[in-house]
C-alpha cells in the first residue's frame, strides 16, 4: 500500500492528527470542531405536524384558566361611563382650546360637550362610576378599571383588529385562538373557542373577530347562534338516532382515519375531521351547556333572563358561564353592530345600550365569584375604542353625539389574577388621550397572556420563515400594576 493510498483509507481525525506539524494547531482544532458538530447535526423531522386542542401546561405557573370577553363592539363612552371630569362643566359648549384629530370631519365641532350624567364613588374602593351603569357598581370592588387604554388608530376595523387579533392588518389570528392554540381544551366534548353573537348584526368585520387567521384551522371560534336552534344541525333527525348513528360514526371513522393517513399535514383536513368527530360528543354535551332552563329562578332572575331589555345579553353571559364551567377555554359574548358608536341622539342611546348589557355583565362576576370560579376566570369588558370630548352632528341637543377616540379609553377586567377594586392609569383633563400609565394594546396582551402561563414572546407559530407571535414585534410589557 503506498503512502497515498494508507491517507485516503485514514479517517479525517487521524489524517489531521498525524499531519500536525504541517496542518498547524489552529486548522487543527477548527477540523475537529467541524467534525463534532457535523456529528450532532440533528435528522431532519420528516413528521407532519398535527394540531389539536387537547389541554397542555402552560411554560409558567398560570392564574387564569379560563376568560370570558364581552364585547362591547362601537366604542362605549368613557366620558359618560367610566371616566369623570367635572372639570369640564365649566366649558360645557365652548370651545375646545386643544387639537383635536377628528375621524368624521364632516360632522365635528370643536364644542367642549361634558357629561350629563353623574358620578359618584362605588364600592369600599370608592371607584367612581356613572349612574348609567348602577349594576356594574356593585362589583367596583370586584373589577380593575383601565382609563388609560390606548391603540392610536382611529377607526373601528383598525382598532378592532389591534384588540382582537395585535395589529392592525387583516388576516392574523384572534385572541381566542391564540390561547386555545396555545393551551387547548379542558373539554374533550366542546368547542375550546366559541363566539356567542347578537341577534342584531355581526359586529364590524364580522367572522374576523373569531378567526384563526393563519393558524391551523382547528383554533377558530365555533359560533353560537342567538336564538334556537343555537347551533345547526347539532340534533340528528329521528331516523337517524341511537344504534343507526352510532354505527354510521363507526364507519366514517374508519374513513376518515384512510385518508387522513393518506394526506397527513392537511391541517384543514384535520380540522374538518375533527370537527366531525367533536359535533357528534356535541349532541349531547353542548345541547345540555346552552340549555339555561336547568338553572334556579334566583340565579336566572339576578342575570335578567325574564326582563325584555336584558333577555338576550343575559342569556349569553348566562351561556358563557356554563361553557367556562364545563372546561371551554374562551368565549366572546358580543354586542351588535356599532351598539355603542354614538355619532348621534348619545342621550337616548347611550342608556339603551348601558340597559342591555349592565346588568347581565355584573351577574357574570358575581356568579363566578359566587361559584369560585372568578380567581381562575378572567372577565373583560370593553370594545375597541372610547369618544371625543366635544359634541359632534351639532343639530340640536336630542341629536348630539360624540365620534371616535383611540387614543384614551376606559375598560375593565376582573378576576384570573387581576387586581380588584382597582383603577389604573388617566387620560388629560378632557379624557382626550391617556397621558398617565399607558396600556397599548399590546401591553394588555402581554399581561393577559402572563397570567395563562405565557410568555408573548414564546408562544410562537412558525410561518413565512420566521415565528410570529401574538404581539408580534411590539413592546408589550407586562403591566404589574394590575395583577394582584
């Protein structure tokens, strides 16, 4: 064997190692660092990766388990509501001595428009609230009024979006499916994300609300209808019951198993199976979660299921409970279209809008709280914007309205580790902007996610190349100040 014949037969290593003198100890080492590293390289995952929502721990240890969002689509008055200025009195159709930057420009005025109605302080905290919203104010001791929330983008698909889903553009996911994509379903025989809406209108963007966006399509909200049936097709015809379904489900999973093997990583394929096969644990489990005939007249009473103006909204926060109780991980009771957008005639429909919802809303955290569900359970209650200090469609005192206000605004959260009998943050003298412990939007979901046990920055879905995160980019620190 010749000597180049006993080299090329020689491993690398031991070729580099006797060949020192020449090769140097630098390229030495740099050989033996290549060789390790080529060595631990991992095999590439060849599986397909599936998605599903069975119940996973959280990264960190998690005070909330649970969250129920009534959504107040509109933006609710905080003027008028939650956050008081006296102040404003004095100016009360004078003119306005700042800028003001006006989303219906056809419409403004530049009137200084205080609030006509009063406040006073609630509860042991004193947390002062308006007469427009006297049930909320039994629970002030129970709540975390946030008067400095902020996202800056004046209109309501933008705003909305900034709430929902963490930014402004279209197509991400919404909340609710990042926390069931990110920590499933306590229930195996439920949606983990349902939308419970209005019988009015879809709220503005509709479907958007409840999307997955770009996640796997198993993490959109499952939607509940307002009225009976509330959701279709659950029930199986007469001819179809008992025996007959059951072996009909038998063999259409059997189906269903073939071809899923056969397009494995169809994650939209997966979703519709699974779908299938959570409706039929449905016909059961949920025909008994949405039926509220069960619960006592007292417990019906206390959320205004027999009053005209609170039936329906009672009903859903009604819903939202037995959903949570039975191990749902989110729902979101919304309001209709534009309930709250008060561009005109704000003195009546304020107080419309305040009827319907308040009182149901409070009975939500009292019977939570009631059932020691409320420290595992986060509430919030909010929409996606507030309103301008001044009047706008100056047409008369009946007709007088205020238009849109991003910049400060008021909402509340209770329970899952929120701080209670609290009020966070301010807005300017007029309520104009939030000027005093800011909470963009992204700060909000940054917190929110903490208390589940997750980081905003971990809690990643790899797509286009990079991972992409509920915050996505932004700042979002976790606000200290309202946990408890």
């Amino acid at each position: 064997m010749t000597d180049q014949q006993s080299i090329q037969q020689s491993t690398r290593r031991h070729f580099t190692a006797s060949s020192a003198m020449s090769v140097g100890s630098v390229a030495l080492a740099w050989l033996l660092n290549r060789e390790d590293a080529a060595a631990e390289l991992k095999k590439p995952n060849l599986q397909k990766t599936t998605f599903d929502t069975a119940p996973t721990s959280p990264t960190l240890q998690p005070q909330a388990t649970a969250m129920i969002s009534l959504w107040m689509q509109g933006g609710p008055s905080h003027h008028d509501m939650f956050d008081p200025k006296p102040e404003m009195a004095k100016y009360d159709g004078q003119q306005f001595p700042g800028e003001i930057k006006y989303d219906n420009a056809a419409q403004a005025s530049s009137k200084v428009f205080a609030s006509p109605w009063k406040f006073r302080p609630r509860g042991e905290c004193g947390m002062e609230l308006s007469e427009l919203i006297p049930h909320t104010a039994t629970i002030a001791d129970d709540i975390c009024l946030i008067r400095s929330m902020k996202t800056g983008v004046n209109n309501h698909g933008q705003s909305i979006r900034a709430l929902q889903s963490g930014r402004t553009v279209e197509g991400r996911p919404s909340l609710g499916s990042w926390l069931t994509y990110g920590l499933g379903c306590d229930a195996d025989n439920l949606p983990a994300f349902l939308a419970l809406i209005d019988p009015g209108q879809l709220p503005v963007l509709g479907v958007e609300n409840w999307s997955n966006g770009w996640l796997p399509s198993i993490y959109q909200g499952t939607v509940v209808r307002p009225t009976e049936p509330r959701i279709l097709d659950l029930t199986p015809p007469p001819h179809m019951k008992g025996a007959i379904q059951k072996r009909a489900l038998e063999f259409l999973e059997q189906l269903n198993a073939n071809h899923i093997s056969a397009h494995s990583g169809n994650t939209d394929l997966q979703a519709r199976i699974a779908s299938y096969q959570l409706a039929a644990k449905m016909q059961t489990a949920a025909t008994e979660a949405l039926d509220i005939s069960q619960e006592t007249k007292a417990t019906q009473e206390m959320y205004g299921i027999h009053e005209t103006v609170t039936a329906d909204y009672g009903s859903r926060c009604l819903i939202a409970r037995r959903l949570i109780e039975r191990g749902v991980r989110f729902v979101q009771v919304y309001t209709a279209n534009q309930l709250w957008d008060s561009h005109g005639s704000i003195l009546s429909r304020l107080p419309a809008a305040c009827q319907k919802v308040d009182k149901p809303s409070a009975a939500l955290v009292k019977d939570l709280k009631q059932r020691g569900l409320l420290h595992s359970t986060v509430v919030h209650w909010g929409g996606e914007m507030g309103r301008l200090p001044v009047v706008q469609n100056d047409a008369g005192r009946t007709k007088i309205g205020r238009d849109h206000n991003t910049y400060g605004f008021s909402m509340w959260v209770a329970g899952g580790g929120f701080k209670a009998g609290h009020v966070h943050g301010k807005t300017d003298e007029w309520g104009h902007k939030a000027i005093e412990n800011v909470v963009n939007h992204f700060d909000y979901h940054a917190t929110l996610l903490h208390l589940f046990g997750l980081d905003h920055k971990e809690l990643t879905f790899h797509r286009s190349n990079k991972d992409q995160t509920l915050t996505d980019g932004q700042p979002g620190t976790i606000v200290n100040a309202i946990l408890s």
